[in-house]
C-alpha cells in the first residue's frame, strides 16, 4: 500500500470544498476532515450560552470548559460538543456568522488546531477549510484552493439551504457572505489565502464531478 497522504482543500464560504472533499475522501478511502464543523461547534455552544462573541475572556473561558471531540463515523469526522453529536445543530446561517467572528480570536484557533493535527498526523486524510494548507497542515502532500465567483457562491448557498427545506432571503445570503469574506480573509491570525505551494481551482464552469477528476488528475501526475 502506498504512503497515506495528507491532501488539504481552502477556500471561501460556497466554493464547493466541503461536497468535493467528501467525495474525493471517499475514492481515496481517507478519512474526510470538515474543520469549519469544529468552529461552528463551538459558536453554537457560545450562542447557547448567549456569551458576547467578541468578549475575548467569555471566549477564554468557553474554550477551557469545553469538550471537543472528533470521532470517525463511516470514514466521516464527527463533531461532539460535551459528549454530544452537534452535526444537526450547526448548519445555519447564524453559526457560520458566529463561527467566522469567534475564528479571529487566537484563543480560539489554538484550542482547535492540535485537535486538527492529531486527526491528520498519520496521513490518509483529506482535510478542508481556510488555514489548512498555511497553518494547520503546512507540510501537506497536496494543496488545493477551490474558489468561485461570488455570485455562483451565493446561489450555490442558496439552493443548500432551500434543499434542506431553511427558509432563507438570497439577499442575506449575500450579505452573510460578503462579511463573512472579509472577516476570514482580513483577520490577523491564520487569514483565508491561497497558499504559495497549493494549486487553484476555479469551480465556476466545472460540475463537482470536473474538479474532483482535476485533483484526482493533479494527485496521478505529479
Ligand atoms: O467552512 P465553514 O463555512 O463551515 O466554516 C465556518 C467558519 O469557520 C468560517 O467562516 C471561518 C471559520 N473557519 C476557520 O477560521 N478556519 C477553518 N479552517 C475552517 C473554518
């Protein structure tokens, strides 16, 4: 059997990363890792527990009381919070906000990254969301960053939350998704980018199928 390889996928809200990283793991039989999931998890305990998302020692205490934990179910990480499967829970737009504004806290980021590192220290992973290929997986076999025009991104989300039957204005799709842009892309630390080393992939005019045969076609050759 070959090496076990560490495969990382950033990019912006809506470019596709999560459905191509999926099925890409599931070819491969990886493991696939979702880390936006463990953000949104602890945002959706801070807006249980109503705390401030920019009170940096709520944030503090939040992250030394809380038990994150992954497990692997059907090749698939799963996020459980307290012991408790979130995966339902987490999915809304309100998360994603809160989860993009508690990603800036340093605090925050540190209690998650050896969390991430440890998931994919033997390799055998496919591991997707904005700092994986800078910060969390830097020495990754192969980088790719998957992105989008804006307005494919927004109908992309769109149509997401139609089909899981969320009732939703496109209007504010379009604004979540702006301030969410801005807010990965221009926070200090660990700030969405494309890695120097990674391959970009424009999403625009390929089907989910087209850009899983790209990465398959760029891991063959290379
Ligand atoms: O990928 P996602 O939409 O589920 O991520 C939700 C938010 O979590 C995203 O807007 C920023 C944050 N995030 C992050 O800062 N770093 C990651 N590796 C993954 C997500």
């Amino acid at each position: 059997m070959g090496k076990k390889l560490i495969i990382t996928i950033d990019g912006p809200a809506g470019a596709g990363k999560s459905t191509v990283s999926r099925i890409l793991a599931k070819n491969m039989n990886y493991i696939y890792l979702d880390t936006g999931a463990l953000y949104r998890a602890l945002a959706y305990k801070a807006l249980k527990l109503k705390i401030s998302l920019e009170d940096v020692s709520a944030l503090t205490n939040l992250c030394s009381t809380t038990d994150v934990v992954l497990k692997n179910i059907d090749g698939q990480m799963k996020v459980f919070v307290d012991g408790k499967n979130v995966e339902e829970k987490i999915r809304t737009e309100e998360v994603s906000m809160a989860a993009s504004k508690i990603s800036t806290f340093i605090v925050v980021r540190e209690k998650l990254l050896n969390l991430q590192r440890e998931t994919g220290a033997q390799g055998g992973i496919v591991a997707e969301g904005r700092d994986m290929g800078s910060v969390v997986f830097p020495h990754a076999d192969y980088k790719f960053y998957l992105d989008a025009q804006l307005d494919e991104r927004i109908k992309r989300r769109y149509k997401e939350l139609l089909d899981k039957c969320v009732s939703v204005e496109y209007q504010s799709i379009q604004k979540d998704m702006l301030a969410r842009d801005k807010q990965d892309k221009q926070r200090e630390i660990a700030p969405l980018k494309a890695p120097d080393d990674a391959v970009t992939i424009d999403s625009d005019n390929l089907t989910v199928e087209g850009v899983v045969d790209k990465i398959i076609s760029y891991i063959s050759i290379k």
